[in-house]
C-alpha cells in the first residue's frame, strides 16, 4: 500500500469529487493522507488531539492510526471484491453452494449483507442476477451480451432473486455459505470498510473525516470548528453541489445512477439493479443520498430506497424513517423531515 502525504495548499481531496464533497480546506494541524482502493480513491483527514504539538512525536500515534486505517480499505478489497478471480469472494462465488473458509473480514461482510437484507425487506439483496453472474465478477463489469439475451430470450424466466436468500455464516471457523447464488459486496464492503477505517482513526482523534467517494464519516468539529459540511453532487451533472448537509459524528452515502455505465441493447445503463427483476431500478430517479450514524447503514438504505424509483422513494424512505434526500432524473428534489436537522441549504 502507498499512501500519498497531501499538501494543505491541494484543497479538497480527490475523493470528495464523485459523490459527496466536503468544503472544508485543510487546517494548518491536520493530517491529510490518501490511498486509492476499492475502485476509487480514499481520503483520510484527521487532527491531533493536541491543539498545537510541540515536536513531531506528538503525531506519531496520529499516523500510525491514518496509516492503519488507509490499510484496512486494501485488506477489504482484497478480501471482497469480486472482480479480482484471486480474491476470497470470487473463490466463494465460484461454488457459492459449498462451505467456504475466508477471511475474518468477509464473513463479517456476508453476515452484515445478510442483516441488511433482512431488516431492508429485501430490498438491499447483493445476489447478482444470471445476466451479471454469468460474467463472473460484478459491480464494475455488466452482463455479458450472451447473457443478458439469454435472460430475456427465456419466457417467463425470472432474471432476478425469486426466493429468500440465506446464507450461512460460521464465524468461530471463518466460513461462509452463500446458498447457492454469487454475490456482489460493493456497497456493504465499502460502508465496513469506511466503518471499521473510522475506528481506527478514533483511537488517536475525535476530529476527522474518512471519505471513499460515496460514502464519508465525519467526526467532531472541521478545522474551521463548525461541522463537516458536505455538498451533495448534481447527478445531473451541474457544478454545484443540490445540497450542503452540516454533520458530526456520523455517515452518509449516495447511489447514483452515474455509478458505472455500459450499455444493453444500444441502452445506457447502471449498476444498481432490481434484485425481484435483474434490471436496472430506479426509474426516475438520479440519486438518493441517506444520513446515518454507521456509514455501512447509510450505504444500504441509499441503495434500498434507489431501488423503490421516483414513484415510491417517498413512502419507502418514511416507512424506514431514514434521513434522505432524493433527485429525480427531471431535477425535481424530495427529503424526508429526518434529514431537516443536518440539511444546512438547498439549490435554488
């Protein structure tokens, strides 16, 4: 793993720039490294907990814990990625109805998966559908032209999930089960990974900020000593951002449907699929950005309720009582109360 050292004069990291972005320019006592993992790029931002050090030893543990943090996002995606035939999980979805032993971090992963299944209806399924599966890797690959025709050139053939899905997880043996059907961890794996790289800075911090693109923490205070503003990117692909949320102590995470794009059948498409249908879902929707404290929760409700469309984002983000904020594909916004208490400003 390489980390790079940023320079305070750099402005906003990478990072911010796909999804959310934070505002708030380096502080002169802050330590700012970045990593590139999990398909994109991962920024860790965090100050001392001593205002002003008095030599550099002062931020000895500081780096130590930035430098594990950025670690843990290389270990996750090596253990969860599915486009990589070598890694765990590919191994898993090769034979996905056999038992096997995998790191401690993918079983964590597929038991969380699971979870998020169950209390989303569903709704957050990572089962890939025949089209996606018969690639063999998921989140950043498509169906395959031969696939994707096969699925609907069948009558009445379902390309998605049409029976309950439980997987089996063994956690004192590390071993996993995944009940017959591949998966696709992308956005469970990113949130943990967020999630457990959080941790691992607030053992030398209370303020900082870890972002992966579409999904963030923030902790504390920003260096100006307000709260961590982050803009919400036009889907639309506007410059400025359609919201700043001011938040503290807590993540967030956005699906959109500029997540990566290939196309079926002459058609421009994306990867958030209808796990009922093996299409692509939200119809009429370009994004749906959710706030919660875990940052992994956020990542599955921001995907669950991109999955409910233009029509039913609303009904679906108040039954799951989620502070979200939504862009249909017509620029028309929505936002559920829960969010009022961190929605700083809208787009006129």
């Amino acid at each position: 793993m390489s980390a790079e050292r940023a320079a305070p004069t750099r402005g906003l990291p990478s990072a911010a720039r796909r999804g959310l972005r934070a505002h708030a320019a380096p502080g002169p006592d802050e330590l700012v490294e970045r990593t590139r993992a999990m398909g994109g790029d991962v920024t860790v931002r965090a100050a001392s907990r001593r205002t002003r050090p008095a030599d550099g030893a002062a931020h000895a543990p500081l780096e130590a814990a930035v430098a594990r943090a950025l670690e843990i996002f290389h270990e996750v995606d090596r253990a969860c990625t599915c486009s990589d035939a070598t890694s765990a999980l590919a191994r898993a979805n090769a034979a996905p109805d056999q038992w096997h032993v995998v790191p401690d971090l993918l079983v964590a992963a597929v038991a969380e998966s699971h979870d998020a299944y169950k209390r989303s209806s569903g709704r957050f399924d990572p089962r890939l559908p025949p089209p996606f599966a018969a690639r063999g890797h998921g989140e950043r690959a498509g169906p395959t032209d031969e696939a994707e025709r096969g699925a609907r050139a069948t009558p009445g053939r379902a390309t998605g999930s049409s029976r309950a899905w439980r997987p089996q997880v063994r956690h004192a043996h590390r071993a996993i089960h995944l009940d017959g059907a591949p998966i696709d961890l992308g956005a469970m794996a990113k949130g943990l990974a967020v999630r457990w790289a959080a941790a691992a800075v607030a053992s030398a911090a209370t303020d900082f900020l870890v972002e992966a693109g579409d999904v963030v923490f923030c902790a504390g205070r920003a260096p100006d000593g307000g709260p961590w503003r982050l803009g919400v990117e036009d889907p639309c692909g506007g410059g400025a951002p359609v919201a700043v949320l001011a938040l503290g102590d807590t993540g967030a995470a956005i699906s959109s449907s500029r997540a990566p794009r290939w196309t079926v059948d002459g058609t421009p498409t994306h990867d958030l699929v209808d796990p009922s249908t093996g299409r692509p879902a939200g119809e009429g929707l370009s994004s749906v950005t959710v706030v919660a404290r875990d940052p992994a929760t956020a990542g599955v409700w921001s995907k669950a309720l991109f999955l409910a469309g233009a029509s039913g984002v609303e009904a679906a983000a108040r039954q799951a009582s989620a502070a979200a904020l939504w862009v249909g594909s017509d620029g028309s916004r929505g936002h559920t109360q829960e969010l009022v208490p961190v929605l700083e400003r809208q787009a006129p």
